[in-house]
C-alpha cells in the first residue's frame, strides 16, 4: 500500500506540473491531452484500486474515488475536454464489459434460473419507478423546475425520472464479479437482472422520452420516437449479430491476437453507435449471447482473452465515471439525493426480495442479490443529459437531482455489493484466473 | 557468386501498384491546383470542379481551462427541501454507461442526419472492421515473413498499404474514416510516436557501445549529417522558391521546416545493407557494421526533432519561460523523469496484466507529457526509453517491447498509426510533389556525400586501419545500402504535423512517403543491375526495421529455413 501510495503521489506531482505549463492564452494540442489524461488515468486508478484493496474496499471505489479527485469539480487535474475526449475509450469499456456479459449468459445454463431473474428485475423496477415517480409528485410543490408545470406535465416529468432513477448498472456488477471471481447463484442472477434491467430500461425511457415530446413540445424531429426507439433496438441487434459472426470466423480461423480484435471490434461498436445512433451496449450484449448461445463460442475463452485487457479498461472508465460526476451539484442537493437514494434502495430491494420469494429463489438469492441493484452509473447519467438538452425548461433541474442520486448511488453501491458477494461466500470461485490480484506468473523486465 | 533469387530484387507488385496510386494523385492534385488558380484569376474559365474535395483535416479542438465550480445556489425561502441548480456544469460522458446511447432517442437539436439505412450500417461496420483486422493480421507471423522475405522496410512493405487503405477510406464517397472516427483515433498518433521512440530508445544500450567498432558513432554523424544539410539546404532554396504568392515567407519557418525534412531524409533502413550483404555486394562483416550505422541514423532524426521543438516553441503563451537551451535541457530532463517512471512502475507490477496495464499507461502518460509541453513525443519517449533500458539492473536493452506480449501487440499498433496517418495525408498540395524527385535526388546525393566524407574520416582509403575499427564497403554499394528510407522518417513527419499543424499544408507527407516508396525503387532496380541475374536459392533477405527490433549482430536468415544442401548465408 505504502508503495501504491507513493507511485501515486508521483504521478499525480507529474501531472500537476505538466498541467501548470498552459498559461492563460496557451493552447495545447487535444490530442496529446486525451493521450495525457489516458495515460495519467491508467497509473493513478490503478495505484488507488490497490490502495482500495489494501483498505478492502473494491478496487473499482479506488477507480471511483482517483476519478472524482482528480475531476474538473476538485483538483482539477483533469479538465473536462479532456474526459470528453475520452468517450471512445468509454464506449469500448462499454463494449467490452457488454460483451462479457452477454458471453456468461448462457442461457441453457441460466434457464432454471429465469423465472428469479425476470421476476425480481420486472418487480423491483415497477416498485422503484413508482416509488421515486411518487416521490417526485409529492414534493414537486416545492422542487423549483416542477412547480410551474401542470398535473400532466407533472407525471411525465415523474415518470422519467422514475426511469432515470430507478436504473442498474451492469458496468459496475460486471466489473466486481470479474474483480472479484465471484461465481454462484448469487451472481448469475444479478448479472441477469441487471442486463434485463438495462434493456427495460431503455424501452421505458423511450416511451418516456415520447410522451415529454407529446407534452411539452421539446424539439421537432422527422421520425417519431418509437420509430427510433425500433432502428436502435433492432439496428443494434442486427449490427452486433455482424460482431458475433466476425469473431467466430477469427476465432475458427485466426485465433493469434483475439483481445486486439475483440477490441477493434469494441470500438467499431462504439464508432458505429455513435454514427448511426445505436447502442454500443446492445450491440456488444446481442453479440456476446449470439456467441455463446448460437454460434457455441465458448465465453470462458473470450473472458479469459479479454483478461489483458480488463484492468486498464475498467480502471480508466470508472476513474472516467468519478471524475464526470459533479461535486458542486451534490453540495447543493444533497438532501434530495440521499431521499431519493433511500427511496430508490429500499424500493429496489424490496421489490427484489418480493420478486425472489415469488419465484423460490435459493435463500442466499434472496438474501444478497438485492445488493446488485444498489449501484448505478452511466445509464442515467447518459440519459439525464439528454433530457436536459432536450427539454431544458425542466430537463436540466432534472439532470442536476439525477446526477447527486447517481453520485451517492455510484460511492455506495460497489461497496454494499461486495460485501454482498463476500457474505454469501461466492468470492473468487471462479478461479484465481479472473482475479487481477494473482501472483506474478512472469515477471516485470527487471532481470539481469 | 551464388544465385540471388528474383524476388529479392524485383520491385514488388504492391510497390508498382501504389506508385501508380501516387501517380493517380498527382495529377488530380495538380489539377485542383490549377483550378484553384483558375479561380482566383478568372473563374469563368473554370467549367467545373472535377472531383469533390477532400474532407479537410479534423482541426485540433483546444484545451480550455477548467470548468470553475458552480457556486452554491442559496436556498429560495418558499422553497426549502430542493433548491433548483439552474444550469450545473455535467462534464460527464454519455456514453459512460450502458444503454446511455439510448439517449439519442431524443437526438441532439441540430440538424438531423438522415437514418441510417441497412446499406450504411453494413457499409461502416464492415469497412472499419476489416481496416482493424487487416491491421491486426499483418502482425501475423506469415506476414512478417514475406515482408523478411522480400527484404523490405516496413514503411513500404507492409506499411504502404496501410497509408494508402487510410487515404481511400476516409474519402467521403467511401465515409468509414469520416472526420468523428478520425477525431476519435488522432491520440493514437501521439501514443503511436511514444511508442517508437521508446522502441528506439530501449535499442540503445549504452553498455554496447563500447563493444561496436571504433569509428561507427562517427560514420553515422558524417553520414547522417551530410545527408540532412544537403537536403535541408536544397528543401529551404525550393521551398523559398515555391512558396505561394500572398503569403509572407517566414524565414525562420524555412529553418525549421528545412530542418525536418533534413532529418526525415537522414534515416535509412538497415534492410538496404542486409540485402546488399546477401546479395555478395558488400562484405558480410562490412554490411553487417553499415546496418549498425543505419539504425543508429534514427537518434540523428530524433535530436533533430528535439532541437526544433526547442527552438520552435510550438505553444505560445505558457506559463513557463525559458531560453532555447532550457528547453532542450528540460526535454531531457523530462525523458529522463519519465524513463525512470516507466522503470519504476513496471518494476512494482505484479502479474503480467498489469505489467502490460502499466507500461501502455505509462507510455501514454509520457508521450502526452510531452505534446502537452509542445516537446515531440518522439524525442522525449526515445530518452526515456534509453533510460529505461540502462538503468542498472534493468533488462537488457530491447528486451522492454520485445517480450511476446508486447510483441503482438506491436505491429498492429503500427498498421493502425500507418492507416491515420494515411488518412489525415492530404496530398493535394502542388509543392509536395514539385519538392518530391529534388528530395529524392537530394537524399541520394546527400548519402553518396556522407558516405565518401565518411570514408575519408575513417581513413579507409590509406592502409593500417586497426583490426575491428569501423570499415565501410565500397562507395557505391554502401550508399545503395543505405537508400531504403526507415519508417522513423514517417513517425518524424507526423510529430512535425502534430507540433506544428500549418506546416506546409500536407506536401511534406507527400514528400517523405512518396520519397521513401521512390528511394526503395531505385535502390532495388540498382541493386539488381549490380548484381547481375544470379539467384542463391532458398535464402531470405532476413530485412527488417531497426523498429522492428533489427539486431545487427543478427544475421541468421529465420525464414524460411535453408534446404538441405543449400549454401549457407555468409558471415
């Protein structure tokens, strides 16, 4: 630890005398910043992941926490082009952890278990969505971007915040069942109530993103919403069955180099998400169940190749999610986060717990998996911005509550969650392969 | 003499083809030149504009300073429990999380692109996939192999093509490198240019030095030298005479810019030397010493460029001020900072995943260290590296990149800089090409010079040179040997573009690539009227970049193996 300690207070001295060389008219080139801020990131959440593990907290609050310190709303170390310029890097862990995902659903295996898994994700995002939706209507007298809008507007407004907030995150259950090597019932089914979720997810926030338009006007656009909506579900899916086909030939017929490819592959994704207005999860996620279901790749092999490449991936996009999230938001609205971050757990794990008993899950199912639903990240984050683009006469107001839930939500769920996966024993059944912490098999070029 | 086969010394199909390529260029440059000048003379003589322009270089986005906080919004007094936060500053990404795309159900209020049809979805992915496999598949090991084969640099073996795949697909017509991917994928050149000049760098072990022939630091100065001050010369006189009319001609961007293309021209390849050893033209242990003096060309190019950026600050207003002098003791001081930084982190990782973590972060971090101070990454990840490799106790030098892991990674980070590179190449710019056969000349003229000058300061003309001292072969089989231009010559321009970005509108890509693709053509064509017809069946040319880890101790011939009863390769 101590050595973790000072290798980072090295590189953040580094770094902090590379970012007072700009004087007030100085430009510098984007490029060598995104390749600064990148190269910076990688060695200080790395660092802080092993301070996190030393004080056995998860790596990924260690990620969180160097992210959020060294963000433009603290240090300032990182400026906010600079983790704008690192979306690409972003959307590729995006992929990648997707494609994970989708290669350990096997869903022959994961069939006994489809009734839990369905059963606690439509409950518990029904109770979390209605909860926070009823939370919105009861205080909207006295919350500022509501109080003008009309009983109508009002649901709307609560009903999409009720999706924003009622949101999983995938990235971060995947992300600490591959730290972690956690394998049993425990994480299967979080893994498929999350995925489940997020898909949920984005249908429900496409219907509430229409009704806005129906609403309040918002901005006029060509094709309608649910037309959208469709050319991204389906789009996605057609573009990562392409991906699935792509890497079974190179698997069958390549095989030298597989993570670079399935990285190239992740940023395809990413570049043709962007483009084309799909989903990089979607397209990721349908072409790691199309691997693993219907072409018989085995997702053992691809999680096993994807290893290399895991820990600088996930430690820059977490750092990357710490330093989007915004501290002076939270300062100012931090009693309305922690309500609704309450609201929104106790929901979410009653609804879990409901869902669970009503498909007999195992006990331990019962008990710990609740936890998973605790964090959130991305997913409302991304979606906030949208609204607050597009209706700003309440989206902003409202991206503003959903970013201080997300940032309480982002800090405390890894946490909660790990203890979960410790409790119920499943830590690091998967083997010493997934752990990131194994022993040096070969060692640093140090030798004679 | 043994037999050579053919193909050691044919110019290669893919060669004539992509001369052919530039050939096409040429012209439909010059012809957009000619319009443009018809335009701004008379432009009703200009019937149409024959071909749709280029999509213009993507312009650097500037750094702004941070985002201040935002101050806290006081509390509204009929408003108690949720005070509204008007307009918070939300840095983040959103594409931070799954499903975050889902966002442009509601897409960005600007003008809406047309959706995407099934034709574009496939056309886009498909393309940008197979650009990335390709990069991927010439690592591969039957790759490699031809290109040792065929005994050719890697800027015009395997590299070419990838410049040529980048030019083509980032044309609007075919749109898989728009403008968006190409924003996306430009930090890839400044890791790129870390990762060379740390790959240089750790080759240079100091503890070596000692044991090369007396003479070959020498050799390399002279030669070198000689080359970039004819060409650097030449290129400042042509550039002075060609430069546009209207514009005011800076005579200290003439130095600079003279300097850089005298440096580009420096660099040769240790492939030409292997291949002239092979082919009987040179002495094995005189081919063998001149390989030596090529790759040792690359840290003339690479001082070259850290002395420009130290004389030509390319940031204005920074904070930190200081002479010329000061600039290039902090470039080194801050390769040495960054070497020991590497060294450090790679030594505490502790499995191989984090090994490779740290070592691609910490290359990162130096090279963007380095183009955030406006230092070429080239230059300071070369210190760096060199320091890496010699501090004591570390691992012997070249050892850093080389190991399997990274090994894999290597090329297809090179393919991928080959294929940004040829995409932001934009070769319509008439002084390219006028400035392309004087460079070519130049370069040539400048080695034959070098090589002579080198020869008398060895003393190699007059008798009782000391046993193992430097020797060079023959005047005109060493300065053929030393034709092929190194992929560093490359990876000189791009620093030079990514540093200074208005530097001569795209013509000295048009210079350095087309000088290097028209230099290894003259070298094979002489090559081969040199050594006659003969053909040594079953040997391979074993040619490689001194990036590629060309040791040129090393001149056992890997592929493919000698048949029974075939001469072996001379020693």
């Amino acid at each position: 630890m101590i050595r973790s300690l000072i290798l980072l207070i090295l590189v953040v001295a580094l770094m902090g005398s590379a970012r007072s060389f700009l004087g007030p008219g100085a430009v510098a080139s984007s490029d060598a910043g995104t390749a600064l801020a990148f190269g910076f990131l990688v060695l200080a959440a790395i660092q802080s992941g092993e301070i996190a593990a030393a004080l056995r907290l998860p790596r990924l609050t260690g990620y969180l926490a160097c992210g959020l310190a060294c963000g433009p709303s603290a240090a300032g170390l990182l400026t906010a082009p600079m983790i704008s310029s690192l979306k690409l890097v972003s959307s590729v862990a995006v992929g990648l952890i997707a494609l994970s995902a989708g290669c350990e659903l096997d869903l022959k295996h994961l069939r006994p278990r489809l009734r839990s898994v369905a059963s606690i994700a439509g409950i518990s995002l029904v109770l979390a969505l209605v909860a926070v939706a009823a939370l919105v209507m009861a205080l909207s007298p006295w919350i500022p971007f509501l109080r003008e809008l009309t009983p109508p507007q009002r649901q709307v407004v609560a009903f999409n915040l009720g999706v924003l907030i009622a949101s999983l995150s995938p990235s971060v259950v995947l992300a600490l069942l591959s730290e972690s090597g956690a394998q049993g019932p425990v994480s299967e089914t979080s893994l498929g109530v999350v995925v489940l979720s997020d898909i949920a997810v984005i249908v429900l926030f496409g219907i509430g993103s229409s009704a806005a338009q129906q609403v309040f006007g918002g901005v006029h656009e060509a094709i309608s919403p649910a037309t959208k909506l469709a050319i991204e579900i389906f789009g996605s899916i057609a573009v990562g069955a392409l991906v699935a086909v792509a890497i079974r030939l190179w698997v069958r017929h390549v095989r030298r180099g597989l993570v670079l490819f399935i990285l190239a592959v992740c940023v395809v994704a990413a570049e043709v998400g962007s483009r084309l207005h799909l989903d990089p999860l979607l397209i990721n996620l349908a072409a790691g169940l199309i691997l693993q279901n219907v072409l018989r790749v085995s997702g053992e092999e691809i999680a096993h190749a994807l290893e290399p490449a895991s820990l600088p991936i996930f430690a820059v996009f977490f750092a990357l999610a710490g330093a989007g999230l915004d501290l002076a938001v939270v300062r100012t609205l931090w009693v309305a986060a922690l309500a609704f971050a309450v609201v929104r757990g106790v929901a979410l794990s009653a609804g879990a717990l409901a869902g669970a008993r009503l498909a007999r899950a195992e006990p331990v199912v019962q008990r710990w998996a609740p936890f998973a639903l605790i964090p959130q990240a991305g997913v409302s984050i991304g979606l906030a911005e949208i609204l607050g683009r597009h209706f700003p006469t309440w989206g902003v107001g409202a991206r503003a509550l959903v970013l201080s839930v997300v940032t309480v939500n982002l800090v405390l769920g890894p946490v909660l969650l790990r203890m979960a996966l410790v409790r119920s024993g499943e830590v690091g059944k998967k083997g010493a392969a997934a752990d990131l912490s194994a022993p040096a098999t070969a060692p640093a070029p140090t030798a004679g | 003499m043994a037999p050579v086969p053919l193909q050691l010394v044919r110019p290669h199909a893919w060669t004539i083809a992509l001369v052919a390529l530039l050939c096409c260029l040429a012209p439909q440059s010059a012809r957009a030149q000619l319009v443009d000048a018809a335009t701004m003379t008379d432009a009703a003589d200009v019937p149409d504009v024959p071909d749709a322009p280029d999509v213009p270089d993507v312009p650097d986005v500037p750094d702004v300073p941070d985002v201040p906080d935002v101050p806290d919004v006081p509390d509204v007094p009929d408003a108690p429990d949720v005070p509204d936060v008007p307009d918070a500053p939300a840095v983040v990404d959103a594409s931070v999380d799954a499903g975050a795309s889902a966002a442009t159900i509601a897409s960005p209020p600007t003008p809406e692109a047309p959706p995407p049809n099934a034709g574009t979805i496939a056309r886009v992915t498909l393309g940008l996939m197979a650009i990335l496999a390709l990069a991927l598949l010439a690592g591969h090991p039957s790759v490699r192999a031809w290109e040792r084969r065929s005994g050719l640099a890697m800027v015009t073996g395997s590299g070419l093509p990838f410049l040529a795949l980048g030019l083509v697909a980032r044309r609007p017509e075919i749109g898989i490198l728009s403008p968006s991917v190409l924003q996306d994928l430009r930090p890839l050149l400044e890791f790129g240019l870390g990762w060379i000049g740390f790959r240089v760098g750790t080759d240079f072990d100091l503890r070596q030095v000692e044991r090369w022939p007396a003479g070959t630091v020498r050799a390399m100065a002279i030669e070198s030298g000689s080359t970039a001050l004819v060409v650097g010369v030449i290129s400042a006189s042509v550039l002075a005479l060609v430069h546009p009319p209207g514009e005011a001609l800076v005579a200290a961007n003439v130095v600079r810019n003279a300097v850089i293309i005298g440096a580009c021209a420096a660099v040769s390849a240790p492939t030409g030397a292997r291949l002239m050893g092979l082919l009987g033209l040179l002495e094995p242990s005189a081919a063998r010493k001149l390989r030596r003096v090529a790759a040792l060309d690359d840290v003339m190019a690479l001082l070259a460029v850290a002395l420009v950026t130290a004389a030509f600050r390319p940031i204005n207003g920074s904070a930190w001020q200081l002479p010329p002098l000061g600039w290039v003791f902090l470039q080194v001081g801050m390769g040495v900072g960054l070497g020991l930084l590497i060294w450090v982190v790679v030594r505490n990782a502790r499995n191989p995943n984090e090994d490779v973590a740290m070592t691609l972060g910490a290359l990162a971090f130096s090279a963007g260290m380095a183009g955030y101070v406006g230092f070429s990454p080239l230059a300071v990840c070369f210190v760096s590296g060199m320091t890496a490799a010699n501090v004591p106790g570390s691992a012997a030098a070249g050892s850093w990149l080389s190991r399997p892991r990274f090994r894999d990674l290597e090329r297809p980070i090179y393919m991928a800089f080959f294929v940004v590179v040829g995409a932001l190449w934009s070769p319509h710019d008439r002084r390219g090409w006028i400035m392309l056969p004087i460079y070519v000349l130049a370069r040539a003229a400048g080695k034959l010079l070098g090589v002579r000058a080198a020869r008398v300061a060895l003393a190699e003309s007059s008798e009782g040179a000391l046993p193992g001292a430097m020797r060079l072969g023959p005047s005109t089989s060493t300065w053929l040997a030393l034709l092929p231009s190194s992929a560093v010559s490359i990876a000189v321009v791009v620093s030079a573009r990514s540093s200074y970005p208005e530097m001569l509108k795209g013509s000295l890509e048009t210079v350095v690539i087309g000088g290097a693709l028209l230099s290894e053509l003259i070298f094979r064509v002489s090559a081969r009227a040199l050594a006659g017809h003969g053909t040594r069946p079953g040997e391979d040319a074993v040619g490689a970049l001194s990036i590629d880890h060309d040791d040129p101790d090393d001149d056992r011939p890997t592929l493919p193996s000698l048949p029974p009863g075939a001469p072996k390769a001379p020693r």
